[in-house]
C-alpha cells in the first residue's frame, strides 16, 4: 500500500526528547510531536511549572510525558538523559537539542560580553554537542532493527550571512559551531542516524515580545513574508526533520525565516 505525506509526517509509536521542552520553540516542539503520535520526554533547567505545564497538555493528547529537571552545560546532567527517556519512554527515536542559554532578557542581559559569550558556548554549543553525543549513544545502544534514529539540533539563520553586532557575533559564535559541528557528526553517523539542523530567524519568542513596537516593524519590514516566525512555524519543520518524510536528508539546516536569509 503506498505512502501519504500524512502517514510520512506522522511519528505514530515513536518516542521523542526535546531539551529544553518547557517553553518557547522547545515547548512547541514537544507539542507537535505528540500531535503526531509521539511519546515525548522534555527537559527543563528551572521551571518546573512549566515544564509540568507542557507535560500535562502532552498527556491530554493521549501520549505519555517525562519530565527531567538537566543544566546542558553539565555533563553529568546530560548523562541522565538518554537513560532516564529510556526507563520512561522505552527507547529514544528522536532527540531535539532546542535547549539554549537566554543572554537577551532577564538577569543575563546585565552580564558582560566575555560572560555572555562563556554562557553561549557553555549551554548552546557545548551543550549540543554532549547531548549530541549522548543521543548517538543511546540510539546505538538501543538497537531495534535498524530503525536508527533522529538527531535535530538548533542553529540560527544568521550563521550564513553574519548579523553587525555585539549579539551577532555571540550568537553566531556558539550557533556557527552547532552548523558545523551538526555536518561532521552528521557524516560520522551515517547511514543509522540522521543529523539536521534547524535554523529559526525573527521568532515571536519572550525576547521578540518584548521588543520596541517600532523596532518590530522594522524587522517586519527587512522579512519578504512580511512577519515574525512563531515557535510554531519552527516546531512544524522539526517535524518535518524528525519524520519518514525527510529519511534521504542528513547533514542539513532548514532556515525557518520568512526569506530573511536567503
């Protein structure tokens, strides 16, 4: 019987981790994916409530959720990880690193380049790539047929074209490294497991909600959809990356950006 584009798409019976899952495109992410049949086990770094939030509404779909409280800049938090989804979850099909260090609202906004900097590269960058690690490790581990898995990790459009800056170098910085570190393991892990990137632009996150009305506007103007992206629009190509649908792409970014890299 042949295929639909909504049986590719779906992740029916599939088991799925997102850090940094309690909000944002994380939280979006870990919605998605259980809108398309997944058991999903998300992580959170200091918000329980939230994360319990996310939870629950994964729960209200019919699927199962596991929380776990992990720092991705600490190794021996991310250790937990693989084993902790698994004792949970049963076996790890896909694991989204959407987990990231917040430098531009809040107390972290204070901090000083260096310091912002060692926190981008501590969490963004390091942080990927240990969890990345540990997801190939349980992926193997875990055997089942052949079935591989799924790794997605989170980037940012500007690493293509550079942003002016202060921020645009931090950012492209830690989230450079997460393009090219994705495309060499991507490379390493073939043909079990895939490797793709997403790289989201001008996102209606926390930050872009707190913008200057006018400034919006202006980056609204420099977009060719003439938008903001939502957490949403992100978490429908994760599961694009994430599903049959993309099973001959690997060692690639998907901007998710209305046009504004090109």
């Amino acid at each position: 019987m042949p295929t639909t584009l909504a049986t590719e798409l779906s992740l029916e019976g599939k088991a799925v981790l997102v850090t940094g899952g309690s909000r944002g495109i994380g939280r979006a992410i870990a919605l998605a994916c259980a809108q398309a049949g997944a058991n999903v086990a998300l992580t959170y770094r200091s918000n329980a409530r939230q994360a319990e939030d996310v939870a629950a509404a994964v729960r209200a779909l019919g699927r199962r959720a596991h929380i776990m409280r992990a720092d991705i800049s600490r190794s021996e938090d991310v250790a937990t990880l693989g084993p902790g989804a698994r004792a949970a979850l049963g076996r790890v099909d896909v694991w989204v690193n959407s987990a990231g260090a917040d430098i531009l609202t809040g107390e972290a906004r204070n901090l000083s380049p260096i310091q912002k900097l060692d926190l981008l590269l501590a969490v963004d960058l390091r942080g990927t790539v240990l969890a990345s690690w540990a997801a190939v490790e349980t992926m193997r581990a875990q055997g089942g047929g052949g079935r591989g898995g799924v790794i997605i990790n989170m980037s940012w459009d500007h690493v293509i074209s550079g942003m002016q800056g202060e921020y645009g170098q931090l950012f492209c910085a830690a989230k450079g490294g997460v393009y090219s570190f994705s495309r060499a393991l991507a490379r390493t892990v073939a043909p079990k497991i895939r490797v793709n990137v997403l790289g989201p632009g001008w996102i209606e996150t926390e930050y872009g909600a707190g913008l200057d009305p006018d400034q919006k506007a202006r980056i609204v103007a420099s977009v060719p959809l003439q938008r903001w992206g939502t957490p949403e629009d992100v978490a429908y190509a994760a599961l694009f990356l994430a599903s049959d649908a993309a099973a001959y792409m690997t060692g690639q970014m998907v901007m998710i950006n209305g046009g504004g890299v090109m």
